[in-house]
C-alpha cells in the first residue's frame, strides 16, 4: 500500500495525517504551539515554531504508523490564510509572522480604500480588511520601514513552512488570493496595486497551481523525519481551498459549513465573472480554475467555548450539548448574536458587541446554549442569504467542524439553511484536503473529483423538517433586526471602555 501525508499548518497547532490509496487516515498527529500578543489587537506566531512541531509531528507519525517510508509517496500542506512572514536576502525570517487575526490594519485598511475604490474589488474580487496581507505589508512600511527594506520575499505561513522543507520558495493561488496583491481572475500579482503603495514587485514569490509540483524534502529533513528523501512535496494551498477538496466541494450546488474558532461557508464557484459587489470573498480555489466564495462569521465555535469557559467550566462540551435539547426552536425566545470579537460578514464591523436579546425570569442554561447554538447558525446564515440574493443555488452543505459533531447542531444547520446537511463519516478538515492534492499530484487520481469520490464517505444526511423551517425564519428575521438596533450603542461602549 502506498501513502501520502496531508500537513494543516493552523493557527494554534499542526496536524499531520497519514492516508492510504483508499482514502483511509492510518495515523494522525497534532502538535501546539503559542500565540504571541504584544498589545491589545496584535497577534503573531515566531515561524520557527511551526518549523520544529511540523518535524516532530511528522517524526512521531511516521515512527508509529510503522509503514516503511519509502512507501509514504508524498506530501502536501494547508495552511492558515494571510499571515505575513518576511524574509531576508538569506531567507531568514526578519520578524514574527503577523497573523489572520491580528487587527492592527485599520488605518492602513482606509487609506487602501481610499486611494483604490472599486479598482481593489475589480482586481482582487475582496475588500480591504485588517485580516489580509497587503494591509500588515503596509503596516510594517509605515511603523518598522527598516524591516520591509531587508526583505527580499515575503510569504504566507504554509509556504514558509514549506520552503523549510524543501529550500524552494513559491505560492499558490488560492492563498495568494487571499493577500489582496493578487489579481484573482488573470492569476499574477497586481502591478497596479503594489505600484500605488509602492511595494517592491520583487519580494512577490513565484505563483504555482495548488496541485503542482515543487521538490523532495531536504536531506536533512528526513533524517530529522524518518521520511524517505524520495518523497514529493506538492505546493497545497490555503486551509479554507483545503477543507473545500476534502469535504469534496467541488462543484456548483455544493457548500461547506465549517464551525471551528470562527465559522465559514463557502460555495464552490465556476464563473470567475460572478461579482458579489464585495459581500462574500471571491478566492481561487485548490482545484485548477475555479474559485470558491465565502462568508465568514468571526466568533462561531468561540462563542460556545466562550460560554462553555464562563457559565459551565466543570461540563463537558458534549454535556452542554446534550442540555440544549431540553430547550426549544427559537431557545424559548431567546436570541444571540455571535459579535464577541467584532463581525466580518455581512457588517465587516471591528466595534460590534455581541447580545443576548430577550432575557426573561423562565431562561435556564439550557436555553442559553440552544440560543448560542442558533445565533451562530443564524449569522452563518447571513451569508447563505447572500450567495441566494445573488442567484446562487445551494442544495446540498456539507459540514465539518464543531458543528457536525452534535446531531441537534446538525438538524438546526438543516433547517435554518433550509437545505439537506450531510455528515461526513471521517472528517478530517484542510488536512485531508492536503493529503488528495498531494494523491492527486503523485498521479494516483485523474482529478480532485475522481479522488473525493474514492475520499470521501457520507454518514448521514438531516433533511429540513418544514415546521422548524417556518418557525426559524421567524426568529432569523427578528435576528436580523439586533445588529441595526444596536450598532450604535455598541460602537459607544466600545469607545468608552478602550479609551478609559
């Protein structure tokens, strides 16, 4: 049997998993590592680390799999989107990467807002927010002009990683996309762009396919490793490009709903003239020209692990679930908004707080959660209305994450999206989508599709059951309603307590 490795380079850890020629993960290992917060809004990662947990994680997998390496054939990487690493003429790292997270830019966010319009949405199908590249090369300029002027190349975090393995520097697409340097459709780094900030072309790496090949690992990698210095190292691409292959997304009707820290749907798009005016992100997808759009709810899985880590410390995520049951749709009239760390879609809103809205004498915990539950589905659904506001038919989601592992959770998705949500039998996230590029690269599969279809496995499917639809889609409305009504009210606490 031969295999391949797919390595999800993520923000708090990084996970690698063996799989076999029958899609079957045969060994997986996570590895943690820190975030660095210097101040309030700041939040970087030291790039070394990721390098030093990616070769004991990888060490560890191939010492207990006990499957002779030279029979492991190749290996592919996803990774977290837009976090900046710069390089030196050495191709040492000048300073600590600054992350997705981090919400330094906003400045930086105006003035590109300013100076290009609507020239940034024709070119890079995505607004200007503080998540993406561009806005923190812009800061560096600005705040350490020194460290921009050592760089000879800047990368994202999975291709670092990358390079470390192989001394080959390039990057993908789809994580490409997601610097606001690139021009999505013509597939090449803007000179417009980076001529009206004045960026230096040449610190832009060389762009590849997802799929493509770029080297074997490093002698010395392999021996740290275990792994055969024959295996093949294929390009990857950015974690959300990743969980849409290996959720098989990929083809039109077909939709993600990943609950993790923060909650994405994303619809696989053909028609690279689709203009959603900005609403949703437009990105390359990991599969040869095609693209992916995408509605981002900020704090989904976090909400919960939020509520979990200050009402119910000493019950388990799994008991917690199990209480919201006892609640009913709508969470006896109860309603919150998932706003814990600003929003992204559909407000792009840093100030935004969130609520509980309805709070009566009869709410019990069980209520609290089920509404928890309910409000991250709801602001998920955001973004479904939009992709359907745009002509756009989602029939079937699947999900992945925290969310597909309660089946209350499962049946709500269903009849808030008001569409069929399948289960996957394996879920393994980006990860897996790394591993069948990497299947599809060593020629093993004629396509991504051939590959999901031997990949991927159904579990079970939760159809929307049409008295819970029509009593949703009352709550959802008054949903929409909290965000109009206290905006303001937000943005003024917000101010109070950061300039007390």
């Amino acid at each position: 049997m031969k295999y391949v490795i797919g390595i999800d380079l993520g923000t708090s850890s990084v996970k690698v998993l063996l799989v076999d020629q029958e899609g079957t993960v045969k060994g997986e290992v996570s590895k943690d590592y820190p975030l660095v917060h210097q101040q309030p809004g700041y939040s970087e990662q030291n790039p070394e680390e990721w390098v030093e947990k990616t070769i004991a994680a990888l060490k560890q997998l191939v010492s207990s799999s006990g499957v002779d390496p030279v029979n492991i054939e190749g290996l592919s990487f996803s990774g977290q989107m837009h976090g900046l690493v710069l390089l030196d003429k050495n191709n040492s790292v000048i300073r600590n990467a600054i992350l997705w997270n981090d919400t330094r830019t906003t400045s930086q966010c105006k003035k590109i807002d300013q100076q290009l319009g609507g020239k940034l949405l024709d070119i890079t199908k995505n607004p200007a927010l503080e998540g993406f590249t561009l806005p923190k090369i812009m800061w560096v300029k600005e705040n350490e002009p020194e460290n921009l002027e050592k760089a000879s190349v800047f990368l994202l975090p999975k291709d670092y990683l990358r390079y470390r393995l192989t001394g080959a520097i390039h990057m993908d697409y789809s994580d490409a996309a997601g610097t606001l340097l690139l021009d999505v459709v013509n597939k090449s780094w803007s000179a417009d762009i980076l001529r009206t900030f004045e960026i230096p072309s040449h610190i832009c790496p060389p762009l590849v396919e997802t799929e493509d090949f770029v080297g074997t690992i490093l002698p010395e990698i392999a021996r740290a490793t275990g792994l055969s210095r024959k295996t093949k190292v294929f390009a990857g691409g950015a974690d959300n490009a990743c969980g849409a292959i290996g959720a098989g997304i990929l083809s039109e009707g077909t939709a993600l709903c990943s609950i993790g820290t923060s909650g994405v749907f994303l619809s696989y798009e053909k028609d690279r003239t689709k203009n959603y005016g900005g609403k949703v992100h437009f990105f390359n997808h990991g599969e040869k020209d095609a693209y992916y759009t995408m509605g981002v709810t900020l704090a989904a899985g976090y909400s919960l692990s939020w509520f979990k880590e200050t009402f119910a410390k000493d019950q388990s995520f799994t008991s917690l679930l199990e209480d919201a049951a006892h609640s009913t749709i709508g969470a006896n009239g109860l309603l919150f908004t998932p706003f814990l760390v600003g929003e992204r879609t559909p407000y792009a809103d840093a100030k935004i707080r969130g609520t509980f809205t309805g709070i009566d004498g009869s709410h019990n915990k069980s209520d609290f959660t089920r509404a928890v539950m309910e409000g991250i589905v709801f602001s998920i659904n955001e973004s479904v209305e939009i992709f359907r506001n745009y002509g756009k038919t989602i029939d079937t989601v699947i999900s992945i994450g925290g969310g597909a592992k309660s089946e209350l959770w499962l049946q709500i998705q269903a009849d808030v999206f008001k569409t069929r949500v399948i289960k996957l039998q394996n879920e393994q996230g980006p990860g897996m989508g790394a591993a069948m590029i990497a299947a599809v690269g060593l020629g093993w599969f004629r396509s991504l599709k051939e590959c999901a279809e031997k990949f991927i496995k159904m579990d079970k499917v939760y159809e929307p059951i049409p008295e819970n639809v029509e009593r949703y889609n009352k709550y959802f409305r008054a949903y929409k309603d909290i965000y109009p009504h206290t905006v303001a009210i937000n943005h003024e606490l917000f101010d109070i307590k950061n300039k007390a």
